[in-house]
C-alpha cells in the first residue's frame, strides 16, 4: 500500500503536466532578461548613461566605487528580494490553494513595521534603549518584528491545522499590529520620515552583506520548498486525497510556512515593504507555462527577481536624479496588471 501511496505521489507532477521544451525556452529567456537588467542596473543613476558608460569602459577609483560598491550590490539584492517574493508566493498560493495568497498574509509586513518603529521609538526612549536599538539594527528589528507576527498568527490560529482560521488569524493580526504602528508613530512625529522610506519599500540601502544575506536566506528557503513541491501537488487535489496519500498536513504546512516566513521576515528587513511581486510572478508563470508545482517554485523566482529588478530600474530612471519608492512602482505595475487580468476573466465568463 505504501508503495503504491509512493509512486501515486511521484506520478502527480507528471499528471499535473509540465511542458519541459517551453519551459527551458522560459527559463532562459528569464536569465537573459536578469542579465540584461544588472547591465542596466550599473549605467542608471544620478549620472548621465554616457557618463556611466566611460566610467565602465574607463573605471577609475571613484567610478569603481560607484559602480560595483553601490550599482552592482543593489541590482544584485534587488534580484534576490525579488526572487524570495516570487518564492514565497508561489508557496502561499500552494499552501492555502488560493491564487490571491500573498507572502505577507501572515501579518509579517505589519509586524516588520511595528519593529522598525518600536526600534525608532528606541533610540530617543534612553541610553540603553538606543544601545539595544543600535545592536540589532532596522533590519534586524524588521526581522524579529516579523517573526513575532508569525508566531502570534500561529498562536491565534492554534495551529495550522485549519486554513480558513490560518488566513483569518493573518488578517487580523495584520490589522492590529498596523493599528499599533500608527499610534506609536502618532507620539513622535519626526520618525514618520524614516518610516516612510521602508513603508514605501527602497533598494537604495543594499550592501554586499545584505546581498550575502538575501542569497543565503534564498539557497535556505528554495532547497526545502523543491523538496516539498510533491507535497502542494497533492494538497492541490484536495485535503482528503492529500491526507490519503500518506502525507502529514501538520508538518508539511509547518515547514512551508517557516519557508514563508523566513522569506518574507528577511525580504521586508532589507528592502521594506515591497508589495505584488510575491502576487504577481507566480501569476505570470502560470499565464505563461503549464507547470507542476516544482517548476513553479523555480519559475516563480526568476519571475519575481526580474520584476523588481526592473521596478527598481524604473525607480531611479523615471525622475532622475532623483528615486520613486520601489514598493510605489510595484504597486502600480502589480495593480494593473491584476486589474487587466480580472477584466479579461469578466469578459469571458
């Protein structure tokens, strides 16, 4: 019984169907793209594109700073926040088998907010609130900010056991946290500026050490979300089926969301608050391909690095020498993009 429980599970992906020659097609297409993008990202910004150019073809000491200490570390991180985004929301959208689930549903980006404030907050409290605020940093208190949203979630729903109390716990806590963070932000107005900046989502702030983190935190999450992909292919059958092929729903929706979690806590630590991508990559790569969930989950990176790559390229093109927030450019692209989609199923039906 077990053995055929086995070869049920791994013939699911097959079932589900893959086109392995578009796909391949896709994925280079999507490197080429990345490629292309990073180029792009090195001759943009406060300087004139001829400007970049001789400094690329002539660096000296300055330009090479410039070039690949501040342009090449932020391109590269903004891939790899992308990529985690598009992770992430190809395994919310598994996990809760709702197309619309995004990686903040868990009331992480409400909880990231709330850190950074209670860290703002901090540093003009006393002396050894600012050393404590100064120690972990924003992004660290972003990241624990988060993580507390997810454990709170969890609490709140008793478990992962039901997804509709799951989803519900999320959106409240969402709520209440973000509620918190506006009252907090009410007793010192002049933190408004600075949260403004994460709120709204920046790449600006993008060393090498936050890209060694973002790449580590992505080989952390994409290893064990692969390993479990045959997992969302049974539970798109259903609970019942998924439950009857042998798998346990505790653990593997446990482990997805940690995946979920530590995607996101890292993402709004280093970039803020970056909304739609985690939406919208795996929405284009279900438009574009017939996937099983284990090339979704590979797909839906590429698809999201590339997206707020090119967010992050318009950002400092669009007004330049000066920069849009990021998250405001993914906003309007993811929104319109979704909007364009919802018009064209209410014309169909």
């Amino acid at each position: 019984m077990s053995a055929a429980r086995s070869g049920l599970i791994g013939e699911l992906p097959q079932r589900l169907g893959a086109d392995h020659g578009p796909l391949a097609l896709w994925f280079a297409a999507c490197i080429a793209i990345t490629v292309a993008l990073s180029c792009g990202g090195l001759l943009v910004g406060t300087s004139s594109l001829h400007t970049s150019l001789r400094w690329l073809l002539n660096p000296d000491a300055q330009s090479a700073v410039v070039l690949w200490d501040i342009r090449l570390p932020r391109t590269v991180g903004a891939w790899f926040a992308g990529a985690l985004l598009g992770l992430a929301g190809a395994v919310a959208q598994g996990v809760f088998r709702n197309p619309l689930a995004e990686p903040y549903l868990l009331g992480t980006a409400s909880g990231a907010a709330l850190g950074v404030a209670i860290s703002l907050f901090a540093t003009g409290a006393s002396v050894g609130a600012l050393a404590w605020a100064g120690q972990i940093g924003l992004t660290g208190a972003a990241c624990l900010g988060a993580c507390a949203a997810i454990v709170l979630t969890l609490a709140l729903a008793r478990g992962v056991l039901q997804t509709p109390s799951l989803l519900l716990s999320g959106i409240v806590v969402g709520f209440l946290l973000s509620a918190a963070t506006s009252l907090l932000l009410l007793t010192r107005p002049q933190m408004w500026r600075t949260m403004q900046v994460f709120l709204l989502g920046s790449t600006g702030f993008l060393g090498w050490s936050s890209v060694a983190l973002l790449g580590a935190v992505f080989v952390l999450c994409l290893i064990p979300a692969v390993l479990l992909s045959r997992g969302l292919d049974a539970l798109t059958l259903g609970e019942e089926t998924a439950q009857s092929l042998g798998l346990s729903l505790p653990t593997l929706r446990l482990a997805l969301l940690g995946v979920i979690s530590l995607a996101t806590a890292a993402t709004v630590g280093e970039v803020g608050i970056v909304g739609f991508v985690g939406l919208v990559a795996p929405h284009i790569v279900r438009q574009t391909l017939r996937v099983n969930h284990r090339h979704l989950l590979i797909a839906s990176p590429l698809c999201g690095g590339a997206l707020l790559q090119a967010a992050d390229l318009a950002s400092r093109w669009v007004i330049r020498p000066a920069e849009l927030p990021v998250g405001a450019v993914t906003a309007c692209v993811g929104g319109a993009y979704l909007a364009i989609l919802l018009w064209r199923r209410v014309r169909d039906a």
